[in-house]
C-alpha cells in the first residue's frame, strides 16, 4: 500500500517522465482501482504520458479498453498517441474494433 501511495505521488509531479514511469509501475502493480487511477491520464497535457496510459490501461482491463480508445480517438489528434492506440485496438480482433 505504501508503494502504490509513493505512485500516486509521483502522478502529481510536473516531469512527465516521473509521471509515465508511476503509470507503467501502477500498471504492472494493477490494483483493484487502477483504472480509475489511469483513465484521467488519457486527458494529460503530454503525448507521452497519453500514450502510456492507453497502454497500461490495456493492460490492466485488457478488451475492455476498447471503447475507451475508440472515444479516445474522437478528440485525439496527437500522431504519435493515435498510433499507439491504433496499435492497441489492433490486438483484438473482434467485431467491435
């Protein structure tokens, strides 16, 4: 519990390097409310803690994430974000994507 709060930390912090590092932990940890703690970075002011985001809520909710890309993508118009969450939704091959 005390390392996840040292990440919740670090998701404050204004280097977006500290911030795409406490996600890719928050992922891998994967607590009960991880999507709740990823899903506002979809929202962050930089593309790549955007990108890291995407990937690690894949992660922790796998297929799931699908529609959350997809409205993503309505109002994403970084290139490099939209790749990676392109990338994303073209691990699943469903009817939905």
């Amino acid at each position: 519990m005390e390392k996840l709060n040292d990440l919740l930390k670090k998701l404050k912090n204004k280097d977006p390097d500290v911030r795409e590092d406490a996600l890719d932990m928050i992922g891998d940890l994967k607590p009960k409310n991880a999507f709740d703690i990823i899903f506002p970075f979809l929202k962050d002011s930089d593309a790549g803690v955007r990108e890291t985001a995407i990937c690690n809520l894949q992660d922790v909710i796998g297929e799931k994430v699908i529609p959350y890309i997809e409205e993503f993508l309505k109002k994403e118009n970084e290139y490099k974000v939209v790749r990676i969450a392109f990338t994303v939704l073209a691990d699943y091959h469903t009817e939905q994507v």
